[in-house]
C-alpha cells in the first residue's frame, strides 16, 4: 500500500511541476504534452485509491541497504557534477577509487587503496586518451593537468 | 541487373573487400559497444577518412562498419545492462537476466546468431524487394506512424507487472520526450529556466540513464549478487560445447529469428523508424507468440535472438529507401546518403541501372559483413564476455559509471548530459522499487517523438478536411494499423484468461 | 552556465593574435553528425588544417535545432579564435525572435565567414495538376492546400510565409523533421506541395517531381527550366545560408585570420567540386558583409513573423 501511496503522489507532484511550466500559446502544439499530464495526475489518484482499498499486501520488498544507498546516490551525483567542474581525469580517478572501496567493503586498507588508485588512473586515462584522441570527443579537462 | 550483381559478386570476393569489411565490422562492434556511441557517431567520424577513398571502397567501409555496431551494441546490453545504442534496448529485458544467471556466454552467442541472420535477411530484403517496398514508404503518412507509435505503447502490457503503473510509466517516458523544442511547431517546452534544455532529453542520456545506474547502485550495494553470474559461468565453461547448444538451440526455432529479421527489414524501410523501434516490436511479437512465454524477461534465449535479429535486418531495409528514393532510413543512412551525393551518385533508379556494379558491390559487402560478424563476434563477443565475468566487483562497478558517465558526455558533448543521465537514473532506481519499470519509461521516451509528430502533422495535412481528426480514422492503412493495436491490447487478456483456465483446470485434475 | 567553472573543453592560454593559430582548433557543428552542416565541417577539415598550419578537430554540439551550441558561443566560449562554431541563418536570426529564451541574440552571433547556401524551392509531386506557380495559387485562393517543409521557423517556413503575403494565399505549412524527410509526403500525397532546397529539388526531379519555383534572385543552373518567384511576380527570395562564427569578443584581428583560411578553403578546388556535388552553392562573405546580410535578413523575418502573429510574446 505505501508504494502505491508513494507512486502515485510522485504522479501527482510530476505532472503539477510541469504543468505550471507548460506554454499555453498554442493549442494544437500543447495538445499532447497537456493531454499527458492530465493522464498521469488521473493514474496518480487512481493508483492512490487502489492502494487505499487494497489495503497492506505482504509483499514483502527486499530490504536494500538505505545507508549505502544514499553514500552512493550522492558519489554518483558529485561524479556527474565534478566532470563538468574539475575536469573529467580527476573526478573520474577519486569516484572510482571511493566507488572501489565502497564495494570492497569494511575499513580501507592502504594496499587497497593503493592497487585502486593504481587501477583508477590506468583505466581513467586510459579511457581519457581513446575519446580524446581516437574519437575526437572534447571531454573536460582540468585546467591544472590539462588533461 | 543480374549481370551486375554477377560482376559485383567478382568485386567482393577480392582480399581487399574482404579486409576492409572485417575492419569495418571490427570497428563498428567497438563503438557500437561502447554506450553513448552510436552508429552514427561512428559513422560521421570515418567520413573524412572516406573522402580520399573510391567511391566503393568507401560506401563498403560504411556499410560494414554500419552493420558492426548495430551488433556490438548487443555485448554491453547483455553483459552490464547497458545499450550500446538504442538498437539495442529490448536486448537487456533477457540478455541482462541471463548474465546474472551465469550464461552470458549463451546470451552472446544468440545475439551472434540473430545478427548475423537478421542482417543477411535484411540485405536480401533489399535486393529482392526493394523497389517493391519502395511504394509502402509513400503509402505511410503521419496518420500510420502516429497509429505505429500507438501499437509500440501496447507493449507495455507485456513488460509492466501492473498494467496502470505501466501505463503510467509509459506516460512518464513520453512526457520526458516532450521536453525541449516541440518536433512539429518550434515551442520550447519544460525547460524549467535552464537554456540547455531546449535541446531535451536524448535518448541515449536517458537509455543510459535508466538502466545503468540502477545496475551500478545494485553492483555497489549487494555486490555479492554476482556470484552466481561468476560460479555458474565458470562450470559451463568446464563443462564446454556451449556454442554448439546454443547455435542449435536456436536454429530449433527457425520462426523466431525469420519473424524478427522480417520486422526488422520492414521497420527499417519506414523513415523515422529504425532499429531503436524495431527491436522492441519485435521482442513484443516473440514474446506474444512464443510458448515460454512466462519466461520472458527471466533469461528467456528467444528474448535476445529476436531483437538483434530485428536490428540488424534494419540496415538492409534502411537502405531500401536511401537506394531508391534518396530518403535515409536510419540516422546512420543520412551519413551514408551523404557519401553517395560527395561521389556525384544520385539515389534513384540509375543508381541501379547506371551505377549497378557499384551499387551491387556495396550491397553484397554489407551482406558479407553481417555474415563476418559470426566469427569475429564469437571471438571477440566472447573475449570480452570473458573479460567482464572475470573483473571484481570492486573494478566493474566503478569501470560501468566511467563508461556511463563518458558515453552520456558524448552523445552531445554536454556535461550537463551526465548530469541528466544521474538523476535519471537515479529517480527511474526510486521509481521501481514503487512499482514503475523503467523499460516502460524508455518505451515513452522511444516512442513519444513518433507519436506526437505524427498527431500534430496528421492534423495539418489534414487541414483541408472538414474533420481534419477525422482522418486518423477513415485511411484504410491506418485501420489497418488500429486494428492491431486492438489485437495488441486484447491478446495478453485472452492469453492470461486461458492460462488461467488451463491452470484450473490442472487444478482440478 | 554554472557547470563550466574552471574545467574547460579545450586546452587554455590566452594567446596573442599576432602567434594565432599556434595550437589545435576546436570547429564545433551545433547540429547531430552526418547532417548537412557536419558533412560540410568535414568536408573542410583537411583543407583547414593546411590553411591554419594546425589541426582542426570537428565535434558536435546539438540541441535545439542549433540553440544550445550558438547559446554555449554567446556565453561560454573562450574568445580566443580556438573555439569556431558553424552557423546558420535564417536560424540564427528566427530563434531569438521566436522563442522566449533562445539563450543567445543574433547580435552576439559574430560571423567570420559565409560559405555555403541553399535556396528555397517549391516543388509538386508528378500527377499534380498544377504545371505553373500561378496555378497553385490560383488553386490555393480557393481551397485549402498544405505544404511540407524542413521544421518550424527555418528557411522553408518563412518561404512559406512569404508566399503567402505576396500572393494573399493562406497555405497550411507542414513541418516534417528534415529536408529529406518530407519528401515521402509528397510523393505519397500527404502534403500538395513541398518548400524544400534546390538540393531537394534535384532528387525530387528524378521522381518525376515538378519544381514550379525557385526563391532566389535569378534562375538557378542546376535548375535551368525552373522560374524564380520574382518571375511570377511574387518578390520570395529566401533560402538557407551556412557559416562560421566566432566568440562575441574576439579580437578582429583573429576573425579576419579565421575569414581568410575560409576563404583560401573555398577555393580549394576539391572542396568546391564536393560542395557542389551536395547542391551548395558556393558563397564568400567576410566578416562585415554577414553582419550586414544578417541585418536585412533580421528585418525582415521580423516584418514576416510579425504579420503572422508568430513573433515570441
């Protein structure tokens, strides 16, 4: 039932953040993107209301890990964000050696750390010199290495 | 015209034809494996390296590099999850699950086996049918793909556990593809005050968003969910002869791969179509049709064999119109229609008339080509399946997000793309667990640009009518198309009721 | 915007013009590879590596039908003549006009080059029954025609608009996705007629297809049988133009070194005959003609827009 509450309150919260967005300065153009939202906000309510009168069903979902949930999301997400800011060799060689040890588990230990980095660089710059020189792409680069 | 294909068979069967189709092939399955690299990137890169080449030597380069990266995007579908390009989506419904059930190697193979027969099919297609198919082209006005768009959404009652979170999801996806620059009209929509987001979602950033970040966050979170893809791995391959089983495995089931390959070649034909379309429709049709049907989705063989079937048929049917009407198929067609004009060589009918031994020279090489996939895919398909199995947890997982991170940067050169792709995926990761599947969103997003380009230009070629909306009803072909989507709609109905009844009935006895 | 912070697409230094060009040159296409303008960068690239003396990388920047590169130009771009970006008009000119945020004005646009140009032309299918432009029209004053073209607010669409006003007709424009992609539509019957590109026109030929019109100045050669619309006494001359363009502030002394390898490269011969196998016709503006040429062109989209009621609120 909660997953229903929450699904279709995102519905809902979804279709609401557009719809203040949405140009109305032509009607044949806004059709579909209005018929859309209206959609979605009809399913949110009855998706809500179906879980209302269906009331708890033990299905139960497998517990995932919450705290290494969020550790990751947030690696993830500074990732993204780092690359357009540090350049891309450097955030790629500390989120890969955080992401490493993330998965390794239990308390870092300096020879792990140690073959990660190792590994990280090779395989970052590895990957830089392909897209940068084989296939042209202007990744970002750092304006303190260059690269 | 068969004097010509004879002579054009002479011209293919030189070395140098050979080699320069296997380094085609070699160097499409690299980009094409690589995500945010798609076959048209690849294509646009080996452009100038064309320029100095003859006009055939350089049109088969392209085909079989073409051909190459429509399969190559299969290796990373199947192995991490990922679509190399969006010719691949429906491949890791299947491939991905039999990856984490240790038979990886068997899902290769099959993508091997569909390829290499969806392409090959394809190319015959072209020869045989193609002014023939020309005429459907022209018989396809907005109305049909709007109707076409329509029927691929009817898909989703196949993929989704819960219809109406389906449809919901579907609708998700279509609304991302509304951000950005209406198609038809020039409106700038949802762009939530950030000017880059004129230019929307690409699909690839959302392909790749939506199914790789949640495969990244599982690896990290519960890497030891690997160990049965590892184990399981390690004893098929002691126990040997896998190629073998699964070749003839498949070719147990010839209708599979023929009635793949042949949407395929159809989809291909329609402009504005493609591989991204034609191997979802066709993993919906083999799923529909087939006996294991509950199976689908679990790590069902069938599963991979018929979309990569599908895609690669659809570089022989792209180039049915590129050929004969000088309208590309595919996106990749439009860089091949660009080498053809920079060697004077109008598409049309004396393309096969005047020009017939060139013609026939590039259309047979891209047949070899996808015939040359089957040898250099089991060795490098398998090395590199090899390769993944083998890397730790602690090294995938991070090598995954770079390679994520990287091919969605590509797709436009755009950091604000990774960032995108992130959050994407990170909301598709939250979205499933309350019950919306992301392959439904990607459906949206794959699907929402056919739909509402042909809705908004339907309505204005229409505009003549008394009921311009009228018109999406009274075409014979787009009745035609509807009565599909009824059949599309009504068959997981009938089918689940007949189960049901079977069960009972199993029940009872 | 806030994402470029100290990370830079390519290499940094501010150099001085006079040691210009001294390192690897970034010509950006702000449309998606093997399109028209792609395969032109391309076409460049090797002749522009011999004319700068250093090489010359080709990416790609789409969105927005051009938007997001040209906005990326205006704001971002370091003006230091390594950073060239193609550009387009009537696009540039109609964006701004009709969005609410384009992200750029054509102002900031600087053009070092025009090279390349495509006009309109108006073609019917092989069993229309329209032999002559004035047919069409007449025709059009009495029903309801439909005409397919390139996207919204480009050079067919604002052809469309023109012909329209000259000739008191209300033709319903049709959008399709691309050039090529509105032909089936045609030659399926879909639309009545097409306002497409003389390149267009020529593979239409070959389909039978009958170009009733051609929106420039005079007759074109590869189209001799076909008369302009000024013949018929309409005044549509309108096409497509493709250049190159610059940072708003970099110095005039890079633009000029940046206009000369252009032009050097349009002379090359190779690269002419190519272009012209694609149905460009071959142009060379500098610097000051563009902005020049953009003006009049700004004034009168704006003019065209304006009647129809299509200029942003």
């Amino acid at each position: 039932m909660r997953a229903d509450l929450v699904c279709g309150g995102i519905l809902i919260v979804i279709a609401g953040t557009f719809w203040v967005q949405r140009d109305t300065s032509d009607r044949l153009y806004a059709a579909f993107p209005d018929l859309l939202l209206v959609v979605l906000a009809v399913l949110g309510v009855v998706i809500i209301v179906q879980g209302l009168v269906r009331g708890e069903r033990g299905a139960g979902e497998r517990e995932v890990n919450r705290r290494m949930l969020a550790i990751v999301s947030v690696l993830l997400v500074a990732w993204a964000l780092g690359m357009g800011l540090v350049g891309f060799t450097i955030s790629g060689v500390v989120a890969f050696v955080i992401m490493a040890l993330l998965v390794r588990e239990g308390r870092p230990r300096l020879r792990e750390v140690a073959t990660d980095t190792a590994a990280g660089v090779v395989i970052v710059v590895a990957c830089f010199l392909i897209f940068t020189r084989v296939l042209l792409v202007p990744l970002p680069v750092s304006t303190l290495i260059g690269m | 015209m068969l004097v010509d294909i004879g002579n054009a068979l002479i011209q293919v069967a030189t070395p140098t034809m050979l080699l320069l189709c296997i380094a085609g092939v070699i160097g499409g399955m690299a980009v094409g494996a690589t995500p945010g690299l798609s076959a048209t990137v690849g294509l646009a890169l080996l452009l100038p390296i064309t320029f100095a080449m003859e006009p055939t030597t350089g049109l088969v380069l392209m085909g079989a590099f073409y051909m190459g990266a429509i399969y190559g995007g299969s290796f990373t579908a199947i192995l991490v999850n990922t679509p190399g390009t969006p010719s691949s989506i429906a491949t890791t419904f299947d491939g991905y699950p039999m990856t984490q059930q240790g038979r990886s190697e068997a899902a290769i193979v099959a993508s091997t086996v569909g390829s290499v027969v969806g392409g090959v099919i394809g190319v015959i297609g072209l020869i045989v049918l193609a002014p023939l198919l020309a005429q459907v082209v022209l018989a396809f006005g907005p109305q049909e793909y709007f109707w076409m768009g329509v029927f691929g959404l009817t898909m989703i009652a196949g993929i989704a556990p819960s219809l109406i979170k389906g449809i919901a999801a579907g609708f998700l996806g279509l609304l991302i593809s509304t951000i950005g620059i209406s198609p038809v009209g020039g409106e700038v929509r949802f762009t939530f005050g950030i000017t880059d987001m004129q230019g929307g979602v690409p699909l690839i950033v959302a392909l790749i968003g939506l199914f790789t970040i949640p495969t990244i966050v599982d690896l990290v979170i519960a890497p030891e969910s690997r160990s049965m893809e590892v184990e399981a791995d390690g004893d098929r391959r002691k126990r040997g002869g896998e190629v073998r089983r699964t070749v003839r495995d498949i070719l147990s089931r010839p209708v599979n791969l023929l009635r793949s390959s042949a949407i395929g070649t159809f989809v291909g034909i329609l402009p504005g179509a493609g591989g991204s379309i034609a191997n979802l429709i066709a993993y919906n049709e083999a799923k529909r049709t087939s006996k294991r049907r509950a199976n689908f989705g679990k790590g069902e063989i069938d599963g991979v064999v018929a979309p990569e079937a599908a895609n690669n048929a659809v570089v022989g049917g792209g180039m049915v119109p590129l050929l004969t009407l000088g309208i590309p198929g595919a996106p990749p067609d439009a860089v091949i229609y660009g080498v053809l004009l920079l060697h004077g060589l109008r598409p049309g009918p004396e393309l096969f008339d005047e020009q017939g031994v060139l013609t026939f020279t590039f259309i047979l090489a891209v047949g070899l080509s996808a015939l040359l996939m089957a040898p250099i895919g089991l060795v490098a398909g398998r090395g590199l399946q090899r390769a993944v199995v083998r890397t730790p947890t602690y090294y995938l997982a991070p090598t995954i997000a770079l390679l994520t991170a990287v091919g969605s940067y590509a797709v436009r050169n755009s950091p604000l793309d990774v960032v995108i792709m992130v959050l994407l995926g990170l909301a598709g990761y939250g979205l499933r667990k309350v019950g919306l599947p992301p392959a439904a969103i990607v459906l949206g997003v794959v699907l929402g640009p056919i739909i509402e380009t042909g809705f908004a230009q339907g309505l204005l070629a229409a505009t003549g009518d008394a009921h311009p909306w009228m018109s999406f009803f009274t075409r014979p072909l787009s009745l035609g198309i509807i009565v599909l989507v009824v059949l599309g709609l009504a068959w997981p109905l009938v089918t689940a009721r007949k189960e049901k009844r079977q069960a009972e009935k199993e029940l009872v006895s | 915007m806030i994402l470029a912070g100290c990370a830079q697409q390519s290499d940094t230094g501010g150099a001085a013009a006079e040691d210009y060009p001294n390192k690897s040159i970034q010509y950006i296409i702000p449309f998606d590879p093997g399109g028209e303008s792609d395969i032109t960068a391309r076409l460049q690239q090797g002749p522009l590596k011999d004319a700068f003396g250093e090489s010359v990388a080709v990416s790609n920047r789409p969105g927005g039908g051009g938007a997001v590169g040209w906005s990326q130009l205006a704001t971002e771009a370091k003006p230091d003549g390594y950073t060239l970006m193609g550009a387009n008009l009537p696009h540039i000119v109609l964006q701004p006009l009709a969005r609410d945020d384009a992200g750029y004005e054509t102002e900031e646009i600087k053009w070092a080059y025009i090279f390349e140009s495509t006009p309109n032309a108006f073609v019917v299918a092989k069993d229309s029954p329209y032999d002559t432009i004035e047919e069409f029209v007449a025709a059009a004053k009495k029903e309801k025609l439909t005409v397919g073209g390139s996207s919204s607010f480009s050079a067919n669409h604002m052809g469309t608009l023109a012909l329209n006003k000259e000739a008191g007709i209300d033709l319903t424009y049709v959008p399709f996705s691309g050039t090529s992609a509105a032909t089936p539509a045609l030659l399926g019957g879909q639309v009545d007629a097409l306002m497409s590109y003389n390149t267009e026109a020529l593979d239409l030929l070959d389909h039978g297809g009958k170009v009733l019109a051609v929106a420039s100045d005079e007759r074109l050669a590869e189209l001799p049988d076909a008369p302009t619309f000024k013949e018929a006494g309409y005044d549509v001359t309108i096409g497509a133009w493709r250049g190159v363009a610059v940072p708003p502030d970099t110095p005039d002394e890079i633009v000029e070194k940046v206009a000369d390898a252009f032009a050097k490269v349009n002379k090359d011969p190779e690269v002419r005959s190519k272009m012209e196998k694609l149905g460009f016709h071959i142009e060379d503006m500098g610097p000051e003609e563009s902005a020049e040429f953009t003006a009049d062109q700004q004034a009168e989209a704006k003019d065209l827009l304006e009647r129809f009621d299509l200029l942003k609120k």
